[in-house]
C-alpha cells in the first residue's frame, strides 16, 4: 500500500489545530442535536454519532504528535509520510551526499 504524503502547506502542528477545529465544530453540533432534536432515538443515535466522531478525532490528533516525533504515522489506517522538510530539526540528517533523511536515533528513514 503507498502512503500519503502531507501537502507542503499541510505541517503536523497545523494538522493538530484543524482537528481542534473540527472538534469544535462537532461540539457545536452536539449542542443542536441536544437543543433542537425532539425524537429521543434520533437524540440518542446523533449523540452517539457525533461523540464517537469526537473521540476518534482526539485520538488521531493525539497519534499525530507522535508522527513527527518518529517519522512513522498512521491517520485513520492510511499511512501518512511527512516530508523532510516539516520535520523538527532535530530528526533531520544529511547523508554524504546531503540527502535528507529522518533519523530516529540510530535508525534512518527516507
């Protein structure tokens, strides 16, 4: 299976606070569903939706602050690449032909 690789303009940090964003959103959402929505059955089957939505959210934004931190990760069972560049500095290292690659204490990855 190929993985994804982030858009330049998408970093980690900037992935986590979109999430928070959608959170927010979905918190919103499960403000409506409790003020407007009268059948207690579609109460009950929206909330169950919108708070599992909510958990898993959270879990990927938790997984993700570990992506940068070992080069590895995986959102939603889709293998996602991080490119060098939106790599921490100090996962950064150069061969002898100055390619990057991530190095993860002694192990590299490219």
């Amino acid at each position: 299976m190929s993985a994804a690789a982030l858009p330049s303009w998408l970093d980690p940090e900037l992935l986590q606070w979109f999430i928070v964003a959608v959170l927010a959103v979905v918190a919103y959402l499960l403000y409506i569903v409790l003020r407007f929505v009268r059948r207690l059955v579609a109460k009950v089957v929206l909330l169950v939706l919108l708070v599992g939505l909510g958990v898993s959210l959270w879990v990927q934004r938790a997984d993700l602050e570990d992506c940068a931190l070992t080069c590895e990760c995986t959102l939603y069972g889709q293998e996602v690449v991080i490119p060098i560049e939106q790599l921490p500095e100090h996962l950064r290292s150069f061969d002898a032909n100055g390619e990057a690659s991530c190095s993860i204490g002694s192990e590299f990855l490219t």
